[in-house]
C-alpha cells in the first residue's frame, strides 16, 4: 500500500510538470556554433496554453544562411500568431524585419523560410486568453555554406535605403523551395516610390506600410501583385510612411531569367496637404484626405476651407434661404479615436472618427466652414471621401446659433424643427459653473422624433462621432400614438462643456421635431448634511456621494441620524458594491464612531435584517481610497418607538406562532392517545410508568432491545402493567 501511494504521488507531481511546462513561456537562442535544431510549441502536439510569448532565435553565422520549414502547423485562426523575422547586420548593428506571420491550419500558407547571407532567423509565438485544443507547431531549421549548397540559396539582404536616384533590387534566378518567402524593407527620409517592371508567373508580392504590418492587420496591404494576373507594366507604388515592406513568395522556382524586376527610390510625400480653399456651388466638388484611395499618411495636420457661393433670394416658392456648405460622406475609415476629421463652423462642431456611425450627410449653417484632418504617429487607414457643395437652406431652418451656449447653473432647451427643414445639424453647448469644483450635469430630455436618419446626440465635449458610450436618441423610442418620448440622464461634466447634437438628413416623412431640454449643475463629491433627523412615520433616503454613479476618491462621510426621545433609528439597506476590503460603510451606536459597531460593511452585500439602534442616535461613516470606485450605496432609515415591556417587540410574532405550534402538537398528541385507547389499539390497563429509554448497555433480553434512534419520543417502548418494569 505504501508504494502504490508513492506511485500515485509521483504520477500527479509528473502531470503537474507536464502542464506547468505547456503553459510556460519559452525562450531559446541557437548560437552561431549549433548546426541544426527542432523545436516545438510548448505541449505539442496535444494543445497550447493561452497568455503565452515564446521566442526561438536563430543567430546569425558569416557566410552561412539558415533555412527554416514547417513540419506541422495549426493555430486558433486570428487568435493566435507565429511572427517570422528575420535578423541581419546594417553597419555593425543587428537589426530584425518582419518576414511573414501565420496564423490558422497550414493550408497554402508559406513553409518554407530562409535567412540572407549572414543573416538569421526569430519565431515569436504569441496567443491570446481564450482556451483552445489546437496542437501548435514543429519547425526544424539547418544551417547551409551559401558558397558550397546548389540545393538552398538565400534571400536577398532584408535592408536598403532610398535615394533619390531609382535602384533595382537584387534578384537571382536560384531556384527556392515551393512556397518560400523572402522580405525586404526599404527605409526613407520622405516616402518610398517602387516601381514593379516584370514579375515571373512563380512570384507573387505584398507591399505593406512597415507600422501596419501587424499580426491582427496581416491583410491590410497597399497592393497586392502576381506574375498571372499583373499585366500593366510598370506598375507604382508610393509608400505613405518612410518605411515601406515588400513580401516576396515563390509558388515554384522562376521559370524566367530574372524572377522580378523592382526598382525603388525616395519621392516626395503623397501626403502633403492638397487644397487650401474649395469655391463650390449647387454642383458637387470631392474633397479626399492625402494619399486616398491609398492610406492616408502620419503626423498629419491639414486644413481645407470651403466657401459656398450662391445669391441668398427667393426661390420659386418666394420663401427665402441662407447659403450653407453641406457635405456627402461617400467614403470614411480613420483610426479610431487617434486620428479625426473636424468639422469647423466658426468653432470646432465635431470630431468624425472610424466610420462616424453610418452618418451621410452633414449641412453647415454658415457658407465659410473648413475641414481639419489630424493624424498621430501610428496605424494609418485609408481615409475620407467627400462630396461638398452648396445648399439653400431655407431660413426658417437656421440653427438658434453655432453652436448655442449655456453656461447657468440651470437652465433649459427648447426648439420645434419643422418638416421642411430637411437637412440638419445643430449643436447647443452647456458650460458647468465657473470654480475649481467638480460638476455632475442632470438632464430630462424630451423629444418627438419621426424618421430613422435623424437622431440628439449627448456628449462630452466634442467628442468623437464613433463613441459608443455616447447617448444617442432615435426615433424608434418613439410611441405610436406620435407623442414624446422622455428620457433622464446623469452623467459627469469631464469636459469643458456638455454638447447635444440634433441631426436630420433629407428624409420627406411629416411633421414636426421637437426637443425640449432641462438641466441642472450639481456639484460632486459632496456628502450632504451630517446630522440628519428620522421622522416616525416616513422612511428617508440616504446615499453614497452621486449614487448610483461612482463614488469620488477619498470620501469620507459621516452622517448623526437622531430620533425622537423614547425611539430609537432603524436602517434599511437596499443596495451596497464598493471596492471590497477598500472602500467602507461603518454603522455605530450613539452619535460617535468610538462606540461598538453594528455593521461593517464592503464589497458586495445584501442584508436581509434591519439594523437598529440601541439608543435615540446612529451614526454612519463612508470612507473611500485612491483607487476603484464603485456604484456605492442606498439605505432608508426611520424611528419607531422603543418597547417599555423589555421585550423586543420583533419577538412577539415568533413567540406567538411558537406558542400556537405547541397548543397544537398537544391537542393532536392527546386526541391519538385517546383514539388508541378507544380502539382497543392501547391497553386501557397500561402503566405510563413503562414507557422509557432503554440504555442500550443494560443487560436487557435480545428481543426488547432497541437502539437510541429507534427509542424516540415519537416511538416510546412500553410494557403492560403485568410485564416487570425495568427501573
């Protein structure tokens, strides 16, 4: 028995190895000096652990290259990636370029890797945190003379710099494995201009932005090439960033003289601002971002003004109308958040990012207006596309102003948009109290709204079209019957100011739009009044600072609750999250937080009594820390009247129902024995005296023994008066 634990205990501590070193990050270098290796994912070939960054480095050696091939590969597809790159020297200092990354089943990806001429090669396997079954990958590399092999040769040098003067890239025609790829990275001070001459049918090239080559972006390329289907030579390509990639596969060996003909050379940015002023009127004028249909470029900052110009008379209605600039959003992808179009009208309007929520039309209310494009220093898409002109914009349609601003503690909103006005967009502007205090703004909002492209944005700020965390109202809140629809909303003023955006965009249903707003400023953070009174007959509400929205840091908050002489105060809390073990909520006797505490609470609670006080006073501490904030709490409290019996007087409805109980478990007991007797089913003769335990350790016969369980008051042993009574 001994050993067969030992085994078992040697069993487990093997398995716990075995998964300890799946789920376990690897590094390994292979140095100049180690010829051939083979390496794995970490539990290969059963499956991978999530969270995982490994990384096999194969050194460069001179006058060797390193060929790398897949064995075997399967991954979660867009999940999980392998990085291939490959490591080169560029004036005594190593670098590394991005040669291919994989992610999925092997399928028609490439297998086949190889190193330049004294160059090297680095895997990097990342996953993310969702559980798989995938079994990962085997690779095995080998180290080859590229004097002596006639069977592998190298890729090209990964690395060249861009002159001005147009140079061809190396291309030998050597014959590489099926599906091998090579990468070559071309580096700028301006931009990088490639110009593809000819490509053998065996050739197939992706240019990429080098920034944007990410294992989430692995399609994201500037173009896509191949000898079958590319006729229209010379082919060019200008790179929109100073660093340009170019991946270079083979489906066979070349079956020309040369395998591609591609020279590069540096060129001014495509990105550099385009028209300062546009002049439109009733016809259509684009207006695209620099670089568009391509990607736009980095650290952009460009201003387009636009002015209308049409006469402000009468149309064949007789009604008169204002010149305005409207805008058609035919295309728009810019990176979230990071990179924006504003929209300028005297001030800046509106941020438009991402895909600014399908919106596709936006009509001005002045004739002069510009358009801002502002771009940072990373991922790049391919940017905007707009149809500007101008617009009669009937007056009766005019904005209150551009934007209209409040800046009272309270105050309200109200304004009818009628049928006529078709197109548009107007903003109002609500500017906390002046002071170094910080503001919550408190909004009830109705609004009757009538088609499915008109919408009242509220936001902080400015802020980006494309927040999702923004309230957006629409008209499918509205009921049936064609009324209002109201909404409440409480929020923090983080900005400047609180923005609402009414936006409407060429539909012909009928009748009228009407938004009408109040609002209110209330300072945050504020505990209240610390000495509170409990009224007998009303429950009152007391709550953490801004519930239900979270709490500030560093709150501490006491409230004295006092009830009348002869009561005592009673709390009745309805819900409870803080940051546990952080953030606290102490109840106590009396008016002091010395004395005993009744509860003491954090986290998430739920108490399902009341809590009482001994005396006519309580009092409640709320302290917060730096850190998280949670929604806090809400509690009622009240008085009721101290019972003079001693008794408690919760206690009176249990001790009658425990009473009731026992008055009716005698009257049934007795009405059995008395049935018992009756039939005959109990001597009438027997001796009460009989019933009784039996020790089970007494010397007793064998056919009158019972066990304690057996022997209940509910199952009593008994004689009849004949039988000797054991004492």
């Amino acid at each position: 028995m001994y050993f067969r634990w030992v085994t078992v205990l040697l069993l487990l501590n093997g398995l716990s190895a075995l998964a300890f070193e799946r789920c376990r990050d690897i590094s390994v270098g292979y140095g100049p000096d180690v010829p051939s290796g083979i390496f794995k994912s970490p539990g290969f070939p059963t499956s991978y652990c999530s969270n995982l960054k490994c990384v096999y480095e194969i050194e460069p050696k001179a006058g060797f290259a390193v060929s790398l091939s897949i064995e075997f590969f399967d991954t979660e597809y867009l999940h999980d990636f392998v990085e291939i790159y490959q490591t080169f020297y560029y004036k005594d200092k190593q670098y590394s370029a991005k040669q291919h990354v994989l992610s999925g089943p092997m399928g028609h990806q490439p297998r086949h890797f190889t190193s330049s001429e004294g160059g090297g090669l680095k895997v990097v396997f990342s996953t993310d945190a969702t559980e798989n079954e995938f079994s990962g990958f085997k690779m095995f590399y080998s180290r080859f003379d590229v004097h002596l092999s006639n069977t592998i040769h190298p890729c090209p040098f990964p690395f060249y710099q861009a002159e001005d003067n147009a140079i061809a890239l190396p291309a030998n025609n050597v014959p590489f494995h099926h599906d091998t790829a090579c990468v070559i990275m071309i580096n700028s001070t301006l931009a990088t201009e490639v110009t593809v001459r000819n490509l053998s049918t065996s050739v197939y090239i992706k240019l990429i932005e080098t920034e944007n080559f990410r294992s989430n972006r692995v399609n994201d390329v500037l173009e896509n090439l191949n000898g079958f289907t590319t006729h229209d030579y010379p082919h060019i390509v200008s790179s929109r960033t100073e660093s340009l990639t170019i991946i270079i596969s083979f489906t066979q060996s070349p079956n020309a003289s040369e395998p591609y003909l591609i020279e590069y050379k540096r060129v001014p940015s495509v990105c550099s601002c385009k028209e300062e002023n546009i002049q439109v009127d009733e016809t259509f004028k684009t207006l695209t971002s620099p670089g568009y249909p391509f990607e736009y470029c980095d650290n952009i900052n460009c201003t387009t003004r636009v002015s209308a110009q049409l006469h402000g008379k009468a149309d064949n209605t007789g009604r008169q109308y204002n010149t305005v600039v409207q805008a058609v959003i035919n295309n728009l992808s810019i990176e979230m958040d990071t990179d924006f179009l504003q929209l300028i009208d005297k001030t800046s309007l509106l941020n438009l990012t991402d895909d600014a929520r399908g919106m596709k039309v936006f009509t001005f209310d002045h004739k002069d207006v510009d358009f801002r494009f502002l771009t940072d220093h990373s991922v790049v898409e391919k940017g905007f596309n707009l149809s500007v002109r101008a617009y009669k914009k009937p007056y009766f349609c005019a904005c209150p102003d551009t934007p209209k601003i409040f800046s009272t503690t309270t105050g309200a909103v109200n304004h009818t948009f009628y049928e006529d006005c078709k197109f548009m967009d107007c903003f109002w502007r609500i500017y906390p109290p002046p002071g170094e205090s910080l503001y919550r703004i408190v909004l009830k909002i109705n609004y009757k709204l009538t088609a499915d492209n008109e919408f009242i944005a509220v936001m902080n700020g400015e802020g980006p079209v494309a927040d999702r965390s923004q309230l957006r109202l629409e008209a499918d809140a509205i009921l049936d019957d064609g009324g209002t629809a109201e909404r409440f909303l409480e929020f923090d003023g983080s900005d400047p100011y609180v923005q609402l955006w009414y936006h409407r965009e060429g539909d012909d249903i009928a009748g009228e739009r009407k938004l009408n707003i109040n609002y209110s400023w209330r300072k945050r953070c504020q505990c209240g009044s610390g000495d509170l009174v409990a009224k007998v007959d009303d429950w009152t509400l007391l709550t953490s600072p801004d519930y239900p929205t979270p709490y500030c840091d560093n709150m501490d908050c006491t409230w004295h609750l006092r009830a009348p002489e002869g009561h005592r105060v009673i709390v009745n809390i309805t819900d409870f999250l803080t940051e546990i073990d952080q953030d606290f909520l102490g109840i106590f006797n009396g008016n002091t937080t010395n004395t005993t505490h009744l509860e003491l609470l954090s986290g998430m609670e739920q108490l399902e009594s009341l809590v009482s006080s001994e005396g006519n006073e309580l009092t409640i501490l709320f302290t917060s820390d730096l850190s998280l904030s949670l929604r806090g709490f809400s509690l009622w409290y009240k008085a009721e009247p101290i019972s003079t019996s001693g008794d408690d007087d919760s206690s009176h409805p249990v001790r009658s129902v425990l009473l009731f109980l026992m008055f009716v478990i005698g009257i049934v007991g007795l009405g059995t024995l008395a049935y018992l007797v009756k039939t005959d089913r109990m001597p009438s003769n027997m001796d009460l005296r009989s019933i009784r335990f039996i020790n089970p350790n007494s010397n007793v016969e064998n056919s009158y023994r019972r066990t304690e369980s057996e022997a209940s008051l509910m199952n009593p042993i008994y004689r009849p008066a004949s039988t000797t009574n054991f004492r």
